[in-house]
C-alpha cells in the first residue's frame, strides 16, 4: 500500500498482509517500507477444552472433504457455473438468496446470515446439490481455520442412517459425531459431541432425504420441525419433485429460512465450460458439439446437457481419443434427450477404466480393470444396494447377498471338518502317538469358552455395536482402550466401573489361589475365562482416533481383531485347561501333565473365534462372489480405483455411487421413458398380502392381531380390522371415553435368539471336535428349534389380560399385573413407536407418549428411547386399529402424532 502526499510523489509504503495462517513470507525482491502482518486473532473459545476439541473436528472434517472434492474434481480451476434461484416450493418465509456454484463464498455468507441458519437446496438429479453442500462445507471450515470467523462447524450426513421414528435428532448428531470421531479431546472427561450439540456449535448438513421411503421422509421432516428447537440451523438437500410432494401432503414440514433451487444449464454456458477444459489437441472434434450447444439450444444433447451429472458423464466419456463426441449430433441415434442421457450413463464405465500402460515407477499404479466386467461387477453391487433398500455400499453388508448367505451353513460345515482332520494330524503328531481318549471333549471345552468369550462382548457393547464393523483401539494402548470400553458400554454407569475396577483384582486373587492351592481343580480356569472376557471387552472397545475411518481401515481392524483373539484370547483359554490338567497332577501325583489337552482346548477357541467372526463372513461373501464371477478378487482395490475414477463417494466408512440416478442404471432401472429425461427414483417393495409374524414385547410375548394387508421391506401401507374385531377383545366407546379390555394369546419369541447361538456353537463344535461323522452329534440340530417351537405352543395357550382406557382427560393402560396412566395435561405429544426394553428393540409397536416437563415419570419398565414413556404394546405393525386411531385423535386434545403412510 502507497501513501502520497498533494504534489509529491509517495511518501510512505506499507506491505500489509492480513487474514493470514501463513508461517513463513517470502517477499519476492527489495522489500520497502515497514511489513504489517495482520494474523487473525485466536479466539478465546479456542482456549477452552471444548473449543480445542471444536478446532479438532473442523480440520478433520476438512482434510476428509477436501480429498473427496479432489476425487470428483470439484476444485476444477474453471468450474462449471451452476447458478442458484430462490425457490417458492418449500414454506420459506421469503429470504431472498441467490448465487452461483462457483462463487460459494458469496452464497456462505448469504447462509450465515439467515436468522436461523436453515437452507433447503431442491434441484432435479444431477443438479449439483451435493457438489454444491460439499464446496459450502469446505468454505465453511475454510472461514472458520483460516480467517477465524466464529461459525458453527458444519457436518454433512446422510439421512439414510437416521430412524427418524426411532431416534431423535440431536441423539443421533451425537452419535454420529462420537462413532465417525471417537478421538476428539475429552470436555470434563466425556467426550464432546453432546456439549458441541447442545451449544448450537454443529450445522447439520444433511443430504438424500429424496432416497428415502416416503413414510421415513415424512418423519424426518416433522421430527426436525420439533426437534431443532428455535435456534438450530440446518441445510437440507432433496429433489424438488419429492419435497413438493411432502409440501402439498403435509402441513407441519420443516420451515426453513430460505431455499434455493438450481436452474437448468444454459447450453451457451455449458459450451464454454467444455472449451475451457477441453484437450487443446481435440478441438476439432469437440467444435460440431460446441457449435451446436451455442446455435440449437432446443436440440436433444443441450436439453440432456442441462444438468452437471451429465456434462461431467460428457467429459469423462469423452476426453481421450477416439472418442468422438460429435456422434451425438447424430439425430437418427439421438432422438431425444433420454436417449442422449442413456448413452452418457452407458459410457461412464469404459471412460473410468480404461487401458492404461504399466507404470513401474509407482508403488500402487491403477489397475487394468475391462471395462466390460467392470460394468458387471458395479451393476451387481448396485442392484444388491436396491434389494437391500440402501444407497451406502458397506463391504460387511456383501454376507447379506443370497450366494453368501445359502452358503453359510455348508461353508461352515466344510471348514469345520477339514479343521478337525488337521487338528487330529497336528496334536497326534507333537504328542507322538494317539491319544486313546481323543481330543473331542478338550476341542468342545475350547469352542465352550470361546463362545463365553464373545457373549461377554455382546452383552457389554450390545449386539447393534458387535454386528457393525468398527475401528478399534490400539491392542498396544491398554490404558486407552480400558478407557474407551468403559465409555462406551451399554451397561448402568455402575456396573461399568465395577467390571473395569473391579476385574483384574478379582483374576489376580484366583490366580494366586491356584498357586497357593494347587491341587484346587478349575479355579486357574475361572481366571482365565473372567480374563478372557475382559479383555474380549477391552479390546473390542472402539478407536480413540480423531478422523473418520475408511472402508479399508475398518477391514484392517477387523483382521487385526481376528489376529489378537487368536494369538491372546485363545492362548489364556488353553493356559486356564492346561493348569487345570496340572492341579489335577499335583493332586494325584502324576508324574507329568499332559499339555497336549491345552493345545486342543486352543484350538478349539481359535476356531470358533474364527468362523464366528465378521472377517469371516467378510470372506465368505468375497470368495464366493468372486468365484461366481459377480465381484473380483482384488474387491476392495476396485472400490479404490471406482472411488478415485469419481463413480463412488467415500463417507464414514462406507462407498456410495456418486448420484442415485447412476445408480439405478448401473442396477437396470432406467427411470424415464423416451420422452423426457426423469430422474430414478428409489425401488418400491411391492404390496403382498401375508400375516404379520408376531414379536417379543416387554413381558416377553407380542400380540397376534390376525391377517393384514402391508408391504415387504418398511411396513407401509398397513391395514388392521378394527379393535372390536380382534378374538376376545371387548371395545367400549361413549362419548369422552373409549376403553378396550378382554384376553389375548401371545407368542414368545424372545428365546430364539439364544437358540440361534446354541446352535451355531454346537455346529462349530461337532465339527471341529471330530463328531461330525456320529449320528447322535447332529441331534442337537434338530431338538433346539423343537424346543423353541415347543415353548412357543406353550406360550399360546396362555391367554393375558390386556386394557387400554383412553378419556378426554387421561390415558391408562394395563398388561398383566403392570398398570400405568398418564394425564394428558402432562403429555406433549403421543405417538405410535417401536416398542424398546431395556435398550433392545424388541421389533413390536406400541402407543408412546412424550411428557412435559416436570410432570410424574412411570416407573423404569416404561421408559423407552429418547424421552417418550410407553403406554401400551399393541401389534407387531407400524399401524393401529382404525377406532384406536380414532378415539386417540378425538380425545388427546391435538396430541395423537399419526405414522406416516
């Protein structure tokens, strides 16, 4: 900056250098004058133990999305102008706000200055609105850690792993924020996902509501009109012929500070896109193209080329030679839009792997995918996605596809027996001569104790937390990982410090019990199963790392884990037999021990640590599906290079395609006809009739209401005969009273989930042990589901006294010998939920209702999720008995919720 003077020449000069994080400046020549360097101060929030862990956050959130806006290209230095409307579908109060997706920074600004911070982005598929809410994301962390503007860290989700019906919002921010963060620094020795949501200091940014089911974006959108509160901000994504859907059916949707829609692409702006960033070698064949973007804007490539999906599917289908992109003018192929559309989706694949030299040079070169199969192998994986009503592509979820899961059994069988074979050759050989006596039962003691094992870390994490894959803590870090188990268990606060405290002391004292007592027979092996068990905990604890974990870090946490429990777990188990067989030397005076049963007992637990574990079944689904030729071997490699390719997106773990619309191609569901170009929409279970399977409850049994009409997949379209039609049931209805008793038969079912790990247990035990060619081993199989059949006819035959009574004052109900009843001038809202005991989903549904505050709480057995009391189970359907809707509508006084439809 010069500084002159009226009639002399400049007098002064400064060189100013503000909103910097720069640590060296290199001035470039004679540097005159003074320097100002002008840093941006650090805020005094920063100083804080949960500012630090904010900071924390915001940079890992920003390395995360800036290498997925690396990999689709979005830091393009000539971006493709995508410009931004204010748009009248949404319930806005009229916020004017406009821009352009290359100038995200104007349109940030324009977002913090709403009042509350709520942006709605519609636009059709492929117009941009994720492109547009990941460069948003970076510019509001970019604001935030390089010019220290205080803004709220934005945090951008997808819907799909929110049960809006099940989990409220900010419990389930939290939990994604703790589970995808787990390392940010303690706040006061908890970690900080609950202050930073509870302080409004997380912008939710969330995307796909449009790929979800109707009912669920039905409810996502009125639970965050209730549970934002009056100062939460949020953006919400979703295409604008689902959100004017919800907009003309539903009155109580999300209200919003603004929303923007995007405009179709000018073909004149599109032709100048694709001549900046065009191979200067190709012009010539990219010149009748450009030309007729600009002359015949009516044409069916300009009407295809509106959206940025397709002139990024142009670009990538077209950059390198021969392809000649000119053939699209070719009108006798490319009649209309679609058709154009079609062809761009269909060379995607081919333009993402093509043939590339060998490159000795680098360490990991891309690989050689044909396209060909290439296009098999995504098209699989896409239609496995629909089938399993997802749009995240998750490597554990690959057991759930048929081959895999037909397999399981004979697969198990299978390993099992060759197992057995080696482990009778290996102990036969070390011992030197057969045992007489076999090592059947030491190998069943060790599938025994193995199994205890697991069940320990089942019961401790909970079985939702034991099934999903998940990035643990370092085996090396014991300290850490005592610390995150003992965060992070599902048990009271009580019990956890009393295991995590209370353990070692306890395997300590039966340790030296056994060496001060040694002819006492099974106390070393107490030891070794309590200490098995606990580390089984510990180690099972999740990762204390601060960023997200990838598709291949959680793969590789899984082998490790397989690792750990084979080369520690299983040694404790074999020791604890081992000491067993030495006690019983000591007390009888054998002249030796026979060491050889400890090793059998390993074996036994190694195996079952083995085939029961996640990597297992992992490599079940991998090998099976690559032999089937409908995935390749090197899977995780081809995701890599798909992601790097900009077919997937990485996020928290999983692979997603990079639009839905690819997506349905990719699986056959083309979503519009010749005439015009349509978006995909999401596959729609069809409508059969069936009757309804009955579930557990909280007195254990569920109620079996009789056939009903409902769909497969989410339970919608539900339909139920009236209550008074229900067998043994007697409705009364008066005016300002509606009240419904009798009997009903109910079915247990919460035993079989016992019975399936019984049954798994024996299987790996009859084959491992070497009983698998005995006709009595196999019994077991059959007797176990007899059994469960057996206790379910039992619980038929008992009929339990059911009551329900609803007033214009109060609600009650009764099952048994428990009764509650809440006044409705302390309930807020009453709504049909699934029916939770003792933190487990027990899949039934029940009337719920939410209180004020400061009103009486029921006693613990009617506590459900996330502040609402239960009131009474009813079916095992998202659905009520049309005169139970009725009278709830009638006499709540406006506090009866509705399921969606």
């Amino acid at each position: 900056m010069t500084e002159h003077e009226p009639g002399h020449g400049a007098t002064h000069i400064r060189n100013v250098v503000t909103d910097s994080t720069v640590h060296y400046l290199v001035q470039i020549g004679v540097l005159n004058g003074d320097l100002h360097l002008t840093v941006p101060p650090r805020t005094e929030a920063a100083d804080t133990p949960l500012g630090r862990a904010e900071e924390r956050l915001a940079r890992s959130l920003l390395h995360q999305w800036r290498a997925e806006a690396d990999a689709w290209e979005m830091a393009d230095p000539e971006p493709l102008a995508v410009r931004w409307v204010h748009s009248r579908t949404a319930l806005a109060p009229g916020t004017e706000l406009r821009g352009r997706g290359d100038r995200v920074d104007t349109m940030a600004g324009a977002l913090l200055g709403l009042d509350h911070r709520r942006l709605l982005i519609l636009g059709g598929a492929g117009a941009g609105k994720t492109t547009l809410a990941v460069l948003l994301t970076l510019e509001l962390l970019a604001r935030r850690l390089t010019r220290g503007e205080d803004v709220p860290v934005p945090v951008l989700l997808s819907l799909e792993s929110w049960d809006a019906e099940r989990v409220n919002f900010h419990d389930w921010l939290i939990g994604r924020v703790t589970e995808e963060h787990p390392g940010l620094p303690r706040v006061d020795g908890l970690h900080p996902a609950r202050r930073l949501v509870s302080e409004r200091r997380l912008l939710p940014v969330l995307d796909s509501l449009d790929e979800l089911p109707e009912h669920r974006r039905i409810a996502v959108l009125r639970a965050l009109g209730h549970q934002l509160g009056g100062e939460g901000g949020v953006v919400l994504i979703c295409r604008t012929e689902p959100y004017r859907a919800l907009v003309d059916t539903q009155q109580d949707v999300l209200r919003v500070d603004s929303a923007i829609e995007a405009l179709p692409l000018d073909p004149t702006d599109v032709a100048s896109y694709l001549r900046r960033v065009r191979q200067p070698s190709r012009a010539a064949q990219w010149a009748p193209l450009l030309e007729e973007l600009r002359s015949a804007p009516d044409s069916p490539v300009s009407r295809a080329l509106s959206t940025p999906l397709m002139v990024w599917l142009l670009r990538r289908g077209y950059e390198r030679a021969p392809a000649d992109p000119g053939e699209l003018l070719d009108r006798g192929r490319f009649a209309n839009a679609w058709q154009v559309e079609q062809h761009l989706l269909d060379r995607i694949v081919p333009a993402s792997f093509p043939p590339l030299p060998p490159s000795p040079d680098r360490l990991h070169p891309p690989r050689p995918w044909e396209p060909r199969r290439a296009r098999v192998w995504l098209s699989f994986l896409a239609r496995l996605m629909n089938r399993q009503q997802t749009a995240e592509l998750a490597w554990w979820r690959l057991f759930g596809a048929s081959l895999p899961r037909a397999l399981t059994g004979p697969a198990l069988i299978a390993v099992g027996i060759v197992l057995s074979v080696l482990f009778d050759q290996v102990l036969g050989a070390v011992e030197g001569s057969r045992n007489q006596f076999g090592y059947g039962s030491s190998l069943g003691l060790g599938v025994a104790l193995a199994g205890v094992s697991r069940t320990a870390g089942q019961v401790w994490f909970g079985d939702d937390a034991t099934a999903t894959p998940r990035r643990r803590v370092d085996p090396l870090r014991f300290a850490g990982a005592l610390r995150s188990a003992g965060r992070n268990g599902r048990l009271g606060r009580a019990w956890r410090l009393t295991v995590v405290i209370g353990g070692p002391p306890v395997v300590l004292a039966l340790g030296l019990w056994q060496l001060l007592e040694p002819g006492t027979e099974g106390i070393a092996l107490m030891a070794a199963v309590l200490l098995s068990g606990y580390l089984t905990i510990v180690l099972a604890a999740p990762s204390d790392t601060v960023d997200a974990a990838t598709p291949d870090a959680l793969l590789r946490s899984e082998r490790t884990s397989v690792l750990v429990t084979l080369l520690v777990l299983a040694p404790l188990l074999a020791v604890g037999a081992g000491l067993v067989d030495w006690s019983v030397s000591q007390r009888y005076a054998f002249h030796q021990v026979d060491w050889i049963h400890a090793a059998a007992t390993w074996c036994g637990a190694a195996a079952t640590f083995l085939l029961l574990s996640p990597w297992s079944r992992w490599l079940l689904a991998r090998c099976s599906l690559a032999l089937a030729g409908r995935l390749p071997w090197p899977l995780m490699t081809f995701l890599r290079d798909a992601h790097r390719a900009g077919l997937l997106q990485r996020t928290a773990g999983t692979y997603r395609f990079r639009n839905l619309r690819l997506q349905q191609h990719l699986a056959g569901r083309a979503a519009a006809g010749p005439g015009g170009a349509g978006a995909s929409v999401a596959p729609v279970a069809p409508v059969v009739p069936v009757i309804p399977a009955p579930r557990a409850t909280p007195g254990g049994p569920a109620v079996v209401p009789g056939p009903a009409t409902v769909a497969t997949g989410p339970l919608v379209g539900v339909s139920l005969r009236p209550a008074s039609a229900w067998r043994g049931i007697t409705v009364r209805r008066e005016p300002g009273s509606y009240l419904l008793s009798g009997r009903i038969r109910t079915v247990m079912l919460a035993h079989w989930a016992p019975i399936g790990a019984l049954l798994g247990l024996h299987l790996v035990r009859i084959t491992v042990s070497g009983a698998w060619d005995r006709a009595d081993s196999w019994k077991p199989l059959l007797g176990l589901p007899a059994l469960g059949l057996l206790v379910m006819l039992i619980s038929l035959l008992r009929r339990r006294r059911l009551e329900l009574h609803i007033t214009d004052t109060f609600i009650a109900a009764g099952q048994g010998r428990f009764r509650c009843r809440y006044e409705w001038a302390d309930v807020a809202e009453a709504a049909l939920r699934p029916v939770h005991l003792r933190g487990r989903d027990t899949r039934a549904h029940g009337i719920h209702v939410r209180l004020r505050p400061g009103a009486p709480v029921p006693p613990e057995r009617f506590r459900g999720r996330d502040g609402w009391y239960l009131v009474q189970p009813m079916t095992v359907l998202r659905a009520l008995p049309p005169d139970l809707v009725e009278a709830l509508e009638q006499l709540s006084g406006g506090r009866w919720r509705p399921p969606g439809p």
